[in-house]
C-alpha cells in the first residue's frame, strides 16, 4: 500500500469513527508506527486532521479562551442542568469556594441556603450574585481582575488561601483530558486554580460534555485530585467509564 492509498484509509476511518489510533493503524496497514506518525503529520498540514497523543483526531484537542460574556451563551442550557445537578452536593458544608466561569456562575444563580453559608469566590460576578442573599456571607478573594474572566487572580488572592482550609470547591474547566488531567485557557488563573483544589477537603468539577478530551494551555491538577464530576448528558461513555475506574463519581445532569 502507497502513501496515497494509506492517506485515504486514514481519512475513512476519521469519517467514520472521527478519531484514529497509531497502534491500530499500524497493525492494519503491516507498517511501522513511525510511518504512521510522519503520515499524521502530512495529513495534519494539510489541515486535515488533528494528531493527538497515540493518533489523530477530526476535533481539534485544543481549546482557546473566549470572554465570559461570549461563553455564557455556549451550552447555556446544559449548564443550567449542571448547576441543578451539583446544588444538592453542598450538603452541610458551612463554607464552599466557588471559582470562576459560566458554569460555576449558574450555581450561584440557584443558591439558596436554609442556614448559613460562606461563600469564597475569587469571580466579581459570583460575589455580586450572592452578596445580598439571605443567609450568604461572601469572602471576595483580590487581586489583579482579568478583563475575560470578570475574577481575581495573582498573589494577593493566593495568599487569602493561605490561611483557609474549605469542605467543597466547585470549579470550572476549560479541559478535561484523561491524560493531561484539568486544565483551563487563562494561563494568569492557572495558579490561583491550583491553590483552591490544594485548600478544598472535597473538590467538584462542573464542565459540559464539549469540555472533554480537550486542553487548555494551563494544567491546573490532575484527574486523583478530583472527587466528582458533574456533566451532561452527551458526554462520550468510554470517558465515564475511565474516570469512574478512577474512583471519581460522575454525575450526569437532566
């Protein structure tokens, strides 16, 4: 089989299954991996697919950082479900973080605690939301406010974490990748994002089923840092299957 002919099985099987793995690839067509991988590479600068780690992919894995006010109306249904999913999570914690991003801010929306609650956020809109609800306290992290994210970040919202330990975060992602772990597109949160997971005895990740096997450019933890997921309904079964044997809860919403 010539490279041309190798190309458009290749493609195929992209159509078919959107993805392709080297091994698989290789044991088919009885040549070697390298061979495989260099015939990715054309194939990718052409623009034809994406490679990513052990083959290639139709979707790119890469995510880029949208403005918030961009990102609200993405998925904007799901992550009402999502939000609703996670509230009965907060149980008898007297105190939770809730980090930054559309999602998280949904929670927000809905929260309405019985008895009292403080509420730690380094989001501007989070602390807007919840700071004349009954029976919310807001602990408003400072910093530097990024322009994207309307949320502190910096070492003057690192250090308030410094002297707090929390029962629950809640936090968005930009990806979530089963090898690569948690990670978002503000590389300036990245750290801030590290720190709350490191300060939370129980941490959940609220993310739409468009943020799986997917990167941001910044790594904020890794998948045993996580206790729950929270997501919805279209999200791909075989990366249920993975986190679960991980021993993380996964939650799907509506």
């Amino acid at each position: 089989m010539n490279i041309t002919d190798r190309h458009q099985l290749i493609l195929q099987q992209l159509q078919e299954k959107g993805k392709v793995d080297i091994q698989e690839l290789s044991d088919a067509l009885q040549v070697s991996g390298v061979t495989i991988r260099k015939d990715l590479k054309l194939l990718e600068e052409k623009k034809l697919l994406f490679r990513t780690k052990g083959g290639g992919s139709t979707r790119n894995p890469y995510t880029i950082e949208k403005p918030i006010n961009e990102k609200e109306f993405i998925q904007s249904e799901e992550k009402k479900k999502i939000a609703q999913a996670a509230l009965p999570l907060i149980g008898q914690n007297d105190a939770i973080i809730i980090g930054s991003g559309t999602t998280v801010f949904e929670l927000a929306r809905i929260l309405h605690p019985s008895k009292q609650l403080t509420v730690i956020t380094p989001a501007l809109k989070v602390a807007l939301e919840l700071c004349n609800r009954q029976h919310i306290a807001v602990l408003q992290m400072g910093g530097l406010i990024h322009q994207t994210s309307s949320s502190a970040a910096g070492s003057f919202a690192e250090r308030l974490l410094d002297d707090i330990s929390c029962g629950m975060l809640f936090i968005g992602v930009d990806g979530i990748d089963m090898e690569f772990g948690l990670s978002i597109t503000n590389l300036a949160e990245a750290s801030l994002n590290t720190k709350m997971i490191h300060r939370a005895q129980t941490v959940v990740v609220l993310a739409d089923s468009s943020k799986f096997n997917r990167r941001g450019i910044g790594r904020i933890g890794g998948l045993e840092e996580v206790d729950y997921i929270v997501t919805d309904s279209l999200v791909p079964a075989d990366s249920v299957r993975t986190l679960q044997e991980q021993g993380i809860q996964v939650i799907i919403a509506g």
